[in-house]
C-alpha cells in the first residue's frame, strides 16, 4: 500500500514538484495546502502518513503547524521543506517532532530519498 501524503507550500510551483516527484516514486498525495490553517484542517481530516511542510506560509510558520500536528496527536511523519536553513530553525523543527529537513533548493531524487528514508 502506498504511503499518502500531504503537500503543504505556498508556492503552486513547489507544490506541483513536490507532487510530481512523490507520484513517480509511487507515492498517493492525497492533499495540497497553501497556508497553515487549510494545512492543519486537510491533516486532522486525511490523516496522511507524511507531511512535506513548508516553514514560512503566509498565514503562519510551519513550526507553529508542527506544533499543532503534534498536540493533536496525528501519527504523520513530517518533513519541513524551506528555504530557511540557519541551524537553529532546523534544530527547532527537529526538537518539535520533525523528521526530515530539506532546505531549498533541492532536486527531485533527494526529496524522494528523504521520503523514502522518513516512511
């Protein structure tokens, strides 16, 4: 059975790479978000088994989603994907539950080696 996950960016055009990539590598997405709040709606609601999470959403910050997810107690794996990569946001996102932390940019085969590792 294949993994679904759930897309969270707000760019259209990360968002369709993302979703590109995970489908050829037989992944089910089974949801795209672009802010925080349809984010945590679609993942209380679809319950997917990994996350791609983007950290700066124009609503709210993917730690703060994190969060959420986590207190929420969704099983879902998370992988925060950002061009954001000082240390110390990674470190954040990894205390708070993250399991992978892709920086942008990035190519297609490390997003799904990331994946494939994380489910």
């Amino acid at each position: 059975m294949s993994k679904k996950v759930l897309i969270v960016d707000d760019s259209m055009y990360m968002r369709t790479l993302i979703r590109e990539a995970l489908i050829e590598a037989g992944y089910e997405v089974i949801g795209e978000a672009a802010n925080g709040e349809s984010a945590i709606d679609m993942a209380l609601e679809l319950t997917p088994d990994i996350i791609t999470l983007d950290n700066i959403l124009p609503d709210m910050i993917g730690i703060d989603i994190l969060k959420v997810i986590k207190e929420e107690g969704l099983a879902a794996k998370v992988i925060m994907v950002s061009a954001v990569g000082q240390q110390s946001v990674i470190n954040e996102g990894m205390s708070l539950g993250a399991a992978e932390y892709i920086v942008k940019p990035f190519t297609s085969d490390h997003l799904v080696e990331v994946v494939n590792r994380v489910a």
